[in-house]
C-alpha cells in the first residue's frame, strides 16, 4: 500500500486506543487528527 499525499482523504479506518477501545476515524469526522503510534512498540524485538 503507498504512503497517503498530504492533504489526501484517509482511507476509513479502525484502531484500539491506549483502553483497549476501538476508535474509528469517522468518529472524528470535521476535526483535525494526530494519528500516534509506536511501529515495535507491544511487538517481541
């Protein structure tokens, strides 16, 4: 999958927050969004 422009429209999507609850993007829709991850963070390195 490619890197998304800047400005795009982000495909739909869902995540667990840091609770264990899914939050999804459409959730947020009209506001601005800071997507915040960690790549390795809860993997075995």
């Amino acid at each position: 999958m490619a890197l998304p422009e800047i400005g795009s429209v982000p495909p739909a999507f869902t995540l667990p927050n840091q609770d264990g609850q899914n939050v999804s993007l459409s959730d947020h829709a009209g506001k601005h969004v800071v997507l915040w991850f960690y790549p390795r963070a809860f993997g075995n390195n």
